[in-house]
C-alpha cells in the first residue's frame, strides 16, 4: 500500500504537467532550511550562477547558488531531500517516470534580480523530468514580485509566488518559465528529479 499523501498532485502532475503543494516541509523545518540559507550566503558560499566573465549570461540569470552535497548533508537539507525522495518515489511510481534521483541547489536571488525565459535542460540532456522549486521566504508580499511565471500551453501563464512552504512541480522538457525581479532578497531551493539520461542521437 502506498501512501496517499501525494496522490492530489500526482493527479495534477499528471493533468496539467504542474501543480502547487503547500504541506511538503513543516514551518519549522522550512524555516530551519531558511537559516540555514541565509547563513551560507552571508558567509559567502553560494557563488554566482553566471560568472561576471559572461555578461551575457549574466543578464539571463542573477541569482547565487549551492549544490547539496549528497554525502554530506546538514540535517535541514536531510529532512528536504527525506521529503523530496518519498514524493518522487510516489510520481515515479503512479506516473511511471523512472525517476531514479534528485539533485538540489540552494538560490539566492538579490533584490532587482531574475531569470529570464528559459527552460531546464543542460548540455541536451534529457536527465531532468520534474522540476521542483521550494521557497523559503516569510512574510513574502504578492507586490514585492518575485514570481516564477510559468509558461502554459495555451499561451496564458501563471505566477507563483516565493512563499515560505510553497513548492511548485513542472515537467521540466514542457514547460518554459522565467524568475520576475524582486524588491528584497528571494531565496528558494531548485530541485530536479532526473531519469537515468538517454545520450542525445541514439
Ligand atoms: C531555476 C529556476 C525558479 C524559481 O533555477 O532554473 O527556474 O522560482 N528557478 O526560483
Ligand atoms: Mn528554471
């Protein structure tokens, strides 16, 4: 028997390619993950997701990141990756997408700050499935933006907003969207659940 917590956004994963879950982490372990974020960017371990070399590339994106170290998690990033793991077990198996891991980013997005259009894949790699973003910002205002817009079929979009707790799902090869400039500090966990990848050309 598999357990039905998730079964609400499997159903929505799998209408409409997105979908929004608000109960993945407590308060206290999110905002433990928010602490924990903060004091790794002011102790200057997150580095800049575009190098100052490429200024092109820094137009396109302007926020600073950090892996997860899969060996050597704190134990806030434990309790995340606990929660991510049984929710992607629980996709992979409903929906059957042979999602085999996950790897997950700390970002900090300074004020006045985006990330333009775009959709995630790297290096023409089909490896990333779903894409999970889960944000760590309390007391987060609707006019302070911020949003992640995503892109829909229909030509239409929706903003999400950074809310601590929030986390948006979306199959990663569907669906383009973009990070809106915010006026504070917006910081969020990126997160992919990846199938073993198939090399492009064969
Ligand atoms: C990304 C991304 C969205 C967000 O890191 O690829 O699109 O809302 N992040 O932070
Ligand atoms: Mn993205």
């Amino acid at each position: 028997m598999l357990p039905r917590e998730f079964d609400a956004a499997t159903r929505a994963l799998a209408a409409d390619g997105w979908c929004v879950i608000e109960n993945l982490m407590t308060d206290v372990q999110t905002q433990a993950l928010a602490s924990e974020c903060t004091a790794m960017h002011t102790s200057r371990l997150l580095m800049p997701a575009a190098t100052g070399l490429d200024r092109a590339l820094t137009l396109l994106r302007g926020d600073s990141t950090r892996w997860f170290e899969s060996r050597n998690l704190s134990a806030p990033q434990q309790a995340f990756v606990d929660r991510i793991d049984a929710l992607r077990i629980a996709l992979s198996r409903r929906l059957l997408l042979g999602l085999v891991d996950s790897e997950s980013q700390y970002a900090v997005y300074p004020s006045g700050a985006g990330y333009a259009r775009h959709l995630d894949q790297l290096h023409q790699s089909d490896a990333r499935v779903v894409s999970a973003v889960f944000y760590l910002n309390a007391n987060w205002l609707d006019v302070e933006g911020g949003a992640l817009r995503l892109y829909l079929a229909d030509a239409s979009h929706r903003d999400i907003y950074p809310r601590a707790g929030t986390l948006v799902l979306f199959l990663s090869a569907q669906f383009e969207h973009e990070v809106l400039p915010a006026t504070r500090q917006r910081m969020s966990i990126a997160c992919w659940m990846r199938q073993r990848a198939v090399p492009v050309g064969h």
